[in-house]
C-alpha cells in the first residue's frame, strides 16, 4: 500500500461472552455488559463510541445468558407506537440509538476459552481487512472529542502496524489486574510508542510500566494466526497479550497509543470500577448530576 493511503477500518468485533464471575451474584442471570452505567447499558457506550469512529459492522461474540444484548440492538416497533401513542417523547428520545446504519452481527462463542478465543470466533466475519476489537464491558470516557478510535485506526495506517493497542496508566496497585506492557521509550499521553513485551496480570515488582492495556485494539488479521499458536493458559483461557506477544517475537510492528489527559477507561469487569464509573456517570448526569453531587457531599459531611 502506498505510504499515507487511508485505511478504511469497518468492522469490529464485541466479545461479551464472559462469565463475568466477579460480579456474582449480579451476573448469574443476566450479562455485565448490560449493567446500567448513567442512563445506559454498558455496552450501549461501547456501540455508540464505535459508530462514531465510523465502524458500521458490528459483531458480538455472544454466548449463555447474553439474549439481552440482541434485544437492546433490536428496533422495537411495538414499544415505539405504545410511546407514540402516550405522547412520551422524552422516553421515545432515550430509544434513538435504534435508529442506526449499523449492521449488527452475533455469534457464538460455544466455550469460555478466554478473550484471544473469542476474538478468534470473529475470523469469518472479519476476513482479510484490518478491525477493531472493543470490550463490551469497558467505557472510554473523554471530554467530547470521542476521538480515540480515530486517532487509533489513523496511527495503525500511518505506522503500517499489526496492531495498535490503547494503554492507560493505572496505580502501582492495580498492575495485577491488567496486560501491562513494556514501553520501547517514552509514552506519553495522548502518543503513539512502541513496546518490547506485556505481561498478563503482573505483580507490582514484575511489571515493567504502569500502562495497563484499555479494552480498545485495532488488529491487521495476522493476529488470528498469532492465535492459532498461543498456548492455553491455567484454567484452559487463550490470553490476547500472549497472541500480541508472540507478533512481537515475529518481529511484527506493534504499537501502544496511551489514552490523552481527557480520556479514561471504565472498567466495569470489578465492582470497584463498577462503582466509581456509575458514581461518576450519576455525577455528570444532566438532569440528576447536581442533586447526586450534592446528596454524596452530604453523606460525606455527615461522617
Ligand atoms: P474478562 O476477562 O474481564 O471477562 O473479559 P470475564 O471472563 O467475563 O470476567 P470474570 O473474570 O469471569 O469476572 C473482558 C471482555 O471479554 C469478554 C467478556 O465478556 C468481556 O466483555 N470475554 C472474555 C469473552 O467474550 N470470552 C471469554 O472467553 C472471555
């Protein structure tokens, strides 16, 4: 491809498969991805975010428990006329994000063997054009530029990357619940940098940065064969950071983009991300925002 050709990335694939076990009893019926985080799903968030980097192809790895997801994509006619017919507007508002181009795919994926597994059950659909891959139960929040899928695709061109891979500093004391990767040199917010190597789930000492991996990659379509060669780990899951390590032992280009100031990721995977997304969600409510703010400054006055 000539240098400075724009790629255009339509596809992304939406593993929301897992069990989501540290959310129990919360997830035993129902998947975390439709947690209600503000006024929406989670992974409402999530589509949104992708439609406006201007991926129009949607693929949701599915698997047990998850029907709900495909409900809330679905239009709901029925639900849209009794509305209608109450002169609800407000609420018929809240259901515009029905009203898409998008294309919304599903597939199964039939055994939880980790998040490089699921990515894997996406190849069909992906084919050979460079993606996205997006967690269903991770937020990217920023002040209104809604830019970092863009920014992402526009480095994987100008770099000519196998992937390109969102970062986002953590403290020292959450290392060991993310990949963590190896920076080449500096990385700073908002900058693209190369990496020698990330780990899964480090310990505070093993880690080599506190960049922990942020839900978001774009990926040229050699990572399924990278897949196809990574061992299982315990408990039989196929890791995504030991298929991107082995790109680096391929000598693959493999690049990090670290979120910018504005930007932040909400995991909802834990309950304490869980928490502090849907108090900061509820915080910046238009309507609710003030009274929330006000009934925690109250509750924190009165300790
Ligand atoms: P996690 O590893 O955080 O999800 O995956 P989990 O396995 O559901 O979590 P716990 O450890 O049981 O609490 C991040 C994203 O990848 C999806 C999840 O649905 C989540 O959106 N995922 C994970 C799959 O689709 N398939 C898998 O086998 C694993």
């Amino acid at each position: 491809m000539p240098t400075g050709e724009k790629i255009s990335i339509r596809k992304v694939v939406i593993p929301v498969a897992g069990a989501g076990t540290r959310l129990l009893p919360v997830t035993k019926s129902q998947p975390k991805e439709m947690l209600p985080v503000g006024r929406k799903p989670v992974v409402q968030y999530v589509v949104e975010e992708m439609q406006r980097a201007d991926l129009s192809e949607i693929l949701f790895v599915t698997g047990r428990q998850k029907t709900s997801i495909e409900d809330h994509f679905d239009h709901d006619q029925e639900l849209v006329r009794k509305l209608s017919e109450a002169g609800r507007s407000e609420l018929l508002a809240a259901l515009d994000y029905e009203d898409t181009d998008a294309g919304f795919f599903f597939v199964r994926q039939r055994e939880l063997k980790g998040l490089a597994d699921a990515v894997a059950t996406g190849r069909n659909f992906v084919g050979e054009e460079p993606f996205v891959v997006a967690l269903g139960d991770s937020i990217i929040k920023d002040s209104g530029r809604g830019a970092l899928m863009s920014d992402m695709i526009d480095a994987f061109t100008a770099k000519h990357a196998a992937a390109v891979i969102a970062v986002e500093e953590v403290p020292a004391d959450m290392v060991h619940h993310y990949g963590i990767v190896s920076p080449k040199g500096q990385a700073s917010p908002g900058e693209v940098f190369e990496i020698d190597g990330m780990v899964e789930k480090p310990s505070p000492e093993e880690a080599k940065s506190h960049l922990a991996i942020a839900a978001r990659y774009v990926f040229d379509p050699v990572i399924f064969e990278a897949i196809d060669r990574t061992v299982p780990q315990k408990g039989g899951e196929l890791q995504l950071t030991d298929s991107v390590q082995i790109l680096l032992n391929w000598g693959k280009p493999v690049y990090c983009m670290r979120l910018a100031k504005d930007q932040r990721r909400y995991d909802i995977g834990n309950f304490e991300s869980y928490f502090k997304a849907f108090v900061d969600f509820a915080m910046d409510d238009e309507k609710y925002g003030y009274i929330v703010r006000q009934h925690i400054i109250r509750g924190l006055q009165a300790e």
